[in-house]
C-alpha cells in the first residue's frame, strides 16, 4: 500500500507534468513540440537522491552499536510518522488544485528554459521520493526479517507506474479524490504501527522509560514466524509483544489523526485566484540555459555525497554472512576481524531457531532470539581478542556447532561484556531456597489471619485491624507479584477491579476484602465466612506452592526479582489496591524485605555476569528504605523521593531477567 500510493502520487506529478508540455505550444523558431526530455532528467535526479539517501540510511546505522541503531532507527521512525501525516493532510487539501499548480509551473519553466523545466520536475518528484524512502525503510525496519514489506512495495510501485502510465494514455479512468482518501486510512494505520515501533526503539535504546513495562506478550502463544503473524505485522506494524507506551501511542494516534482527516475532508477547498506568474530570477534564468549541468549536478551530487559519507564512516570490521543448513551451522565462519561486526544469518532449513555467538569462556557476545524459516537476519557484535564459536539451535534439531575463529589484534572490547547463559540447573537450587522461604511466609500469613478471626469472633475491630495488617505485610513478603501465582493467589490477595458487582461480588475474596470489611465499618460477624475462606484459599495455596503453576519453576525467579517492586510502583504507590487503610509504604517496604531475599539467592550467578549489579541495587533499596520508613507521605517531596527512588532501583532490576533468561529449548 505504501508503494502503491507513494508511487502513484509521484506518478501522477510526472504525468501531469508531461501532460502540460504536450499542451504547450512552442515559439515560431522551435521545431516541433516542446522535448520531455528534461522532465525526465529531473525525475532522474530525484530517482537518484531517494536511492544515495537509503543507500546512507543502510549503510550508516550498520556500523553502530545495536544501542546506537536502536535510537537511530526510532527517531527516523517517528521522523517518518510526521512526514507521511503531514503528506497524507497535504494531498487532502490540495489534490483537486494540484493539476493546476503543476501546469502554471511547467509554463514558467518552459517560458524560462529547459534547465528550469529540469528542476521543476525534480523538485516536484524529490519530495514524494526522499518521503517514500523514508517510511519504506521504516517499515522493512520495523517487520524484522520478513521480505513481505519489500515485496509489497515493489508490487505496488509497479502497479502505480503501470496505472499511471495507462492514466496518461487515457487508457483507465480512475476517481483519484476517492482513492487517495481511501488509501489514506490505511497509510495512517500503517503509520500508527511505525510510530509505535519507533518508540518501542528509543525504549530499547533507553531514550524513553518503560521498557518493562509490557501491555501484552504473545510470544508465548504465537509463532512470530508464522505466515499470517508476519502478513499482519508487515501490514500493521504491530508485534506480538508491546509496551504500554507502544499500545498507548498507537491508539492515541489512531484517535487524533483519524477524525482531524475525516473533518479535513468535510472542509470546502478554497480556490486561490490565478496569479501572474513571478518574473524568472537569476539563478533560474541561469539554469534554464544549462540543462546539462542542472541534469548533472542533480544525478551527480547525490551519488557524490553518498560516497563521501560511506568513506567517511568508521570502519569496523567487514559484514559477513553465514548460513545455517539441516546439518551445517555457519560453515563460511573461517575468520574475523577484531571490532563491530554485521553479520548476516541466513535460516535455509524449514524451521525456527536461535543463533548465538559464543566466546571461549561460553559467553554469549550477540545472538538471533528467533530466526525463521528461509529468512535472513543481521546481528551486531563487538569482537576483542579470543576464540568466537557460533551455535545454531534449530527446533526439533541437535544443536550445532562452527568451527571456532581466533581474532586477534583488537585489544579490549569496547562493547558490551559476554552474557553466559544460565541453565535450569543453575536456577533449581536458588529457587529450592526461595519456596522454603514463601512456604514460611506463607505459614505466617495463615497465623495472622487465624489472630484476625480471633478479632472478629470477639468483636474487636480495632484489634482486627492491626492483626490484618501482620497478615498483609507477611503475605507482601512471599512476592506473589503480578498474578504470578495464578488463581491461588488471586484467592488470597485479588483486587475487585474487573468483577460485575465490584466490591459487592462474590468473587472478591482474601486478604482484600477483610480489609474492604474492616476500614468501611462492615460488621466484624460478616467478615467470619470472608476469613475462613481465606485460610482455606491459604491452605490450598501452600499445597500448590512447589507447582510450575506456582513457584515450582526456577525460570521465574529472575522475573520475580524484578516484578516485586514494579508490582508495588503499580499496585501500592499508585493506590490502586488500597481498600481503605492506607498502607501503602508500609506494604512496599515489606516488598522490599522479599525482594532482598530473591537478589541473596541469585547474587553468585549475578556477580559472575553484571559485576556490582546486587551492590548497586542493594544500596537503591536502602535508599528506598529509608524514603518509606515514615509510612505516611505527609508532603509533596516525600512522596517524589519514594517514587524517584522506587523507579531507580526497578531501572536497576530490569536487568536481572535478561541477565539469567534461560534459553528457550530447541
């Protein structure tokens, strides 16, 4: 769709351009028709700056850092998002004058001469090209490895040269009000999801905050791979997982734009009167009697430029390419160069996978999570002196192996130091520790819940309330974050957002709702059932703690050291699960307590690969610590130091998960 009416709009400028000059009559002196010739040599030159300025695009973000290319391509991306809304409202409100335009400009051309006829037509097609080039590379940035986006656009602009060229002729009639308008929706949801990959970069890049933050996943569930994943990605832009920023900017997009277009096109177009010309100045009189020169400096220039900026780049070590076949992985991996390298990966086999590059310690240095069937892929790597090995791990395939390439001669890398990767044995015996610890969290739980109905038996709401709060802060202590105990959990600590009756639903049940009961004068006979409830919820709970569905799987525990106190940023310090007694700190204090617990558990396989990580964090959550101890954000600074101290130390723990990720089986 974007080459079909990118390309159409550029085709549609050249034939109105060309259609002018076979209106024109030429002087007495002239023989024969005024030549097409120039308008041609124009639309060269803006052929030749669309293709100098993808060949910088390409060529520049390939020798930086995978940081670097990430913050790169997201500023283009959203950069492309502007041009193209602005291109998409331009062609709204001046479509029905623009033939006009073009035909009075092509008449000053000629009057002046063919040199200015040479960059009317240049600049009349340069801009739609340096934009098309823009989001076309854009968008292939942003579908990964699929070949989709590319073939779409060289189908379209093949069908808008061949429509365009019948229009000329006069061969097809074609309402271009309607189509453009229809057209322009999709362009405009095409845009959404650019826009969108484009922050998910600058998040990546660590330009824009929540990275961590995630909408939705569905890696889990989809094949990213898969054919009509990869045709709605390729269309729409969006992926399988995305952040909150990501969805949000999408929809917000989708809301503003959409309606400002449709009102733009309820607006009656004002016809500005036909002026007399502007008399030709000097530069123009001077191109117009030099059309080989402008001819030239508009198909040489670019390319000139192009050049100088290639030679001027870094160079970093030679893009290479390998392949992984049913029984090779990487067979052309025979040498290297020390610094950045690109490399291409190239999947012929019929199945996904993960390719890595190793060092000689097992260190991964860069690596493909997921790379498709017969599809292509790049990696970024920063190469010191060593041994390097790359490892294919194709699905439902032996892992294979390269032969190992010595580099030599770099020095000390200035990249990012190797990642070794973890196993589920490196994690079960960390984990093994954690459960002991929950199931004694959650026996404390139980006590103090047991104490609560003791209070309510007797009466005593004061004595109830104090006693809840034991039972809450024990319960913050097993780390139960972001639902990762299943239903089970929700039984013993779920909110009543999202249930019919709210707070009044059956559903709502646990720790939750006796403190509902309790801060909104329920009386204390009423709550009895809500308590033994929950020490039956609790019991079942700790009969399923050493489950997968649970706790049981060591792969969790990365996640949860950093999902605790993200957890209580979302659910505590924002009040949305304060049901009355405002505990907030307090409960995010005891977070802390937990989240301590799971960093001493992981701290040797952490120390191994993020040396004074755990330290740094450490002190983050002392300093936490301290910001809550008061328990009451009685001032404006108060509340700010917690938050800044909260978000700094979550910033920190975001690592954690992909320090320890396990790598998937294959």
């Amino acid at each position: 769709m974007i080459g079909l009416r990118e390309g159409l709009e550029a085709g549609l400028v050249v034939s109105i351009l060309l259609a002018a000059l076979r209106k024109i009559r030429p002087d007495e002196s002239a023989e024969g028709p005024v030549s097409t010739a120039p308008v041609w040599l124009g639309v060269l030159g803006a052929v030749t700056v669309a293709g100098s300025f993808a060949t910088i695009l390409t060529f520049s973000t390939d020798v930086l850092s995978s940081r670097a290319q990430q913050i790169v391509g997201g500023s283009l991306s959203v950069l492309a998002v502007f041009l193209v809304t602005g291109m998409v409202f331009w062609m709204r409100r001046t479509a029905m004058g623009l033939s006009a335009q073009l035909r009075g400009e092509v008449e000053r051309a000629v009057a002046i001469g063919a040199g200015a006829l040479t960059l009317t037509a240049f600049l009349a097609v340069g801009r739609e090209g340096l934009e098309t080039t823009l989001f076309l590379w854009t968008a292939v940035k942003a579908s990964g490895t699929t070949v989709a986006p590319l073939t779409g656009a060289a189908l379209g602009l093949g069908l808008a040269i061949l429509l365009c060229w019948l229009l000329y002729r006069r061969a097809v009639k074609l309402n271009l009000g309607v189509f453009f308008s229809r057209t322009a929706f999709v362009l405009i949801v095409i845009a959404a999801g650019v826009l969108s990959y484009g922050l998910g970069d600058l998040q990546d890049g660590g330009v824009l905050p929540g990275q961590s933050w995630v909408a939705f996943d569905l890696t889990g569930t989809l094949d990213p791979n898969s054919w009509w994943v990869s045709l709605i990605s390729g269309v729409t832009e969006l992926t399988p997982r995305m952040t909150v920023l990501q969805v949000t900017a999408w929809l917000a997009y989708l809301a503003v734009v959409i309606p400002l277009f449709v009102k733009a096109g309820r607006q009656p177009v004002e016809r500005k009167p036909a002026s007399e010309p502007e008399p030709a100045g000097k530069w123009e009189r001077l191109a117009g009697k030099h059309t080989v020169v402008v001819a030239g400096a508009l198909v040489l220039v670019p390319v000139a430029v192009a050049a100088l900026v290639l030679t001027a780049l870094p160079q970093a070590a030679t893009g290479s390419a390998i392949s992984v076949t049913d029984h090779d992985c990487a067979p052309e991996w025979k040498s290297a160069q020390a610094g950045t390298q690109t490399i291409t990966v190239t999947n012929k086999t019929a199945k996904a996978g993960e390719i890595r590059l190793d060092d000689s310690s097992g260190g991964i240095v860069a690596e493909i999570e997921t790379i498709g069937p017969a599809t292509s892929a790049t990696m970024s790597a920063t190469l010191a002196n060593g041994s390097y090995t790359f490892h294919c791990l194709m699905s439902g395939q032996a892992t294979t192996a390269s032969a190992p390439v010595q580099v030599s001669g770099g020095g000390t890398s200035d990249g990012p130091a190797p990642v070794k990767p973890v196993t589920t044995e490196d994690l079960t015996g960390p984990n093994q520790k954690y459960l002991a610890y929950a199931a004694q969290q959650l026996g404390t739980v139980s006590t103090g819940v047991g104490t609560v109905r003791a209070d309510l038996a007797a009466n005593n709401t004061e004595a109830a309330k104090k006693d809840w709060l034991t039972a809450q802060l024990a319960w913050e202590r097993v780390g139960a974050s972001y639902n990762s105990f299943g239903d089970a959990g929700t039984a013993v600590d779920g909110l009543p957002n999202g249930l019919p009756a709210n707070t009044a639903d059956p559903g709502f049940t646990g720790l939750h709702r006796l403190e509902y009961g309790l801060w909104h004068g329920q009386a204390p006979a009423s709550l009895l059932p809500v308590a033994d409830q929950l020490t039956q919820d609790l019991a079942a709970l700790r009969g399923k703690l050493n489950t997968d569905d649970v706790a049981g799987d060591p792969t969790k525990l990365p996640i949860r050291a950093h999902e605790i106190l993200e957890d209580a940023i979302r659910d505590h310090l924002s009040g949305m699960d304060d049901q009355g007694s405002g505990t907030a700190y307090a409960a995010t204090d005891a977070d802390i307590d937990v989240t301590r617990t799971v960093l001493v558990e992981l701290t040797p396989l952490l120390n191994e690969r993020a040396p004074g990580l755990v330290q740094t964090a450490a002190k983050q959550l002392d300093t936490l610590h301290e910001a809550l101890v008061n328990h009451a954000p009685t001032t404006l600074a108060q509340r700010q130091a917690v938050n800044g101290a909260a978000g700094a130390v979550v910033e920190t723990l975001s690592a954690v998960p992909t320090l320890l990720e396990v790598p998937p089986s294959h």
